[in-house]
C-alpha cells in the first residue's frame, strides 16, 4: 500500500510568519527586561545584589540563546517551505504539459 504525505505549503509559511513574530516578542521582552534589571542594579547594592545581578545575566543569556535556536529551527522552515513550493511548481507545470 502507498504511503502518502500530505503537506500545506501555505499553513507551513502562515506558521512560519506566526513564529517569525513570536520570536520578535521574545526579544522585544529580553530587552525590556535587560532595562528593568539595569534599573534594579541603580538601586540595590551589595554582595545580594551581585549574585542577584549574575543569576540573572546569567538566566538571560541561556534565554538569548534559546531564540537565537528557535530563529535557526524558523530558518529552516523557511528553506522547507521555499523548496515545497518549488516542487509543487514543477508538479504543477508537468500536469499542465500533460496533453490529452
């Protein structure tokens, strides 16, 4: 029995702008957070306030690199998407070659 693969280009790249946008979120969010903790750090100071501080560089960094992943996996989906399209291209100009 044949197994088939059924693929929506278009809910892929709807799918794809979603994320895109999600993703900008997300920095738009660190970068408002990075303001609100160099805010913090005016106020408080002291060995609390330094290991409070570092934790925190620290959790933003692992966050940093948790979009800068989710932007390389979209990247991919969008290398998908544009090859998907290029395949049902060609389908589509050799059904329309096709004279009956």
């Amino acid at each position: 029995m044949a197994k088939v693969i059924r693929f929506d280009t278009d809910r892929l790249n709807e799918d794809m702008v979603s994320i895109s946008e999600l993703i900008k979120s997300m920095r738009e969010r660190v970068r408002n957070l990075e303001n609100q903790i160099t805010e913090l750090e005016g106020m408080w100071t002291g060995p609390g306030s330094d290991a409070f501080r570092n934790a925190l560089r620290s959790d933003l960094v692992g966050l940093v690199m948790v979009i800068e992943n989710l932007e390389k996996l979209n990247g991919y989906e969008d290398k998908a998407c544009g090859k998907f399209r290029r395949c049902e291209d060609k389908v589509s100009a050799a059904i329309d070659e096709i004279r009956v």
